[in-house]
C-alpha cells in the first residue's frame, strides 16, 4: 500500500501512506504520512532495522456494535503491522514504537485524537512494546518521516491545518463506518 516516490533531498525512496494504510521495509527507504487526529504508528525491530508505519485512525461511534467492530479491526490493523516486520525476519523481542498526532484539528471531532493515542498506548502496554518516543496531542497536524532502517524520525508540526487533512480522514472515517455497519 502507499504511494511511493523518489526522494531527491533524501536520496531515496519514500512510501506515502494515507488513512488506514500500512507500509513495511526492510530497505533503506522512507515512509511518510500527514497525521491529524489519526497516528502515524511507527515500528521497528532495533537489530534488524526492519520496520514499518500504520496510518492509524481508531473510529468510534454512538454504535456499540460498531464499536466492538471498529476495535477489533483496529487491533488487527496494528497486529498485521508487526506480523509483517517479523514475516520479513524482525523479532518481537526488539520491538520499539514511536506515535506521532492524535491532535484535535476541527473543532467538532469529539476528542478522536486522545482516543486514538489512549488506543494504541493500551495496545502496546499491553504487548509489552516500549514506546521510546512520541509527539501527540495539541491542536496541529504533523507531517511525519520514517526511516525503519536506523530509526531516524522527521516529524514537523503543520501550523496551518489543510482541509484535506481533514476531509481524508472524515472519508476514511465514513469509510470504516460504513463496512462497520454490514456486519
């Protein structure tokens, strides 16, 4: 998944990823992704640099059916991510996490951003996946850099939300709910 491009001031290859998306490598590229209320999860294995980034986005709704749904799918959205990184020979046991947004950047958004940080926290305390770093909250988007191979992170605050931050995140949102609902 991603869309990935060629990137000249890093001399290497980025993977841009969008809501509900996964990337992993065990190459020396870049992945990329702008974060609102949803999180950029980034994982890797520390000895073999293999790694990836989930562009996480935790729905929720009046619906507890929906719900229930929406938390499985997402657990599964994040196991997927590690079981990737360990298919391409990573190992649990050197696992680190870094989360980046979760911010709230429309006023109406119902705290959707804490609720996806407190998700994915819970899901790592409770694999026992250290999160050595983070940057989350607040009230910008954040345009986030990846590097798995050595665990290098470029992350700057956008001041100026774009409203198509916004509306990818409300169409993924839709989205989920949508497939949610048919079960």
């Amino acid at each position: 998944m991603g869309e990935k491009i060629w990137d000249e001031a890093a001399d290497r290859h980025c993977t841009i990823i969008f809501p509900g998306e996964i990337f992993v490598t065990d190459e020396f590229e870049s992945i990329s992704a702008v974060v609102g209320s949803n999180v950029a999860v980034c994982l890797r294995d520390t000895n073999s640099g293999i790694g990836g980034m989930s562009n996480f986005l935790f729905a929720r709704s009046d619906d507890s059916r929906f719900n229930d749904w929406s938390e499985n799918f997402s657990t599964y959205m994040l196991d997927t991510l590690g079981k990737t990184i360990i298919s391409l020979g990573g190992n649990k046991v050197s696992f680190e996490a870094k989360l980046f947004g979760g911010a709230d950047i429309v006023a109406n958004t119902k705290g959707f951003g804490k609720k996806n940080v407190t998700f994915v926290t819970k899901y790592f305390q409770k694999r026992k996946i250290t999160i050595v770093s983070e940057s989350t909250g607040g009230k910008e988007a954040r345009k986030v850099h990846f590097t798995p191979i050595n665990g290098a992170v470029d992350m700057r605050k956008i001041a100026k939300t774009p409203l198509e931050i916004h509306e990818q995140e409300s169409k993924y949102r839709d989205k989920v709910k949508l497939t949610g609902s048919k079960r």
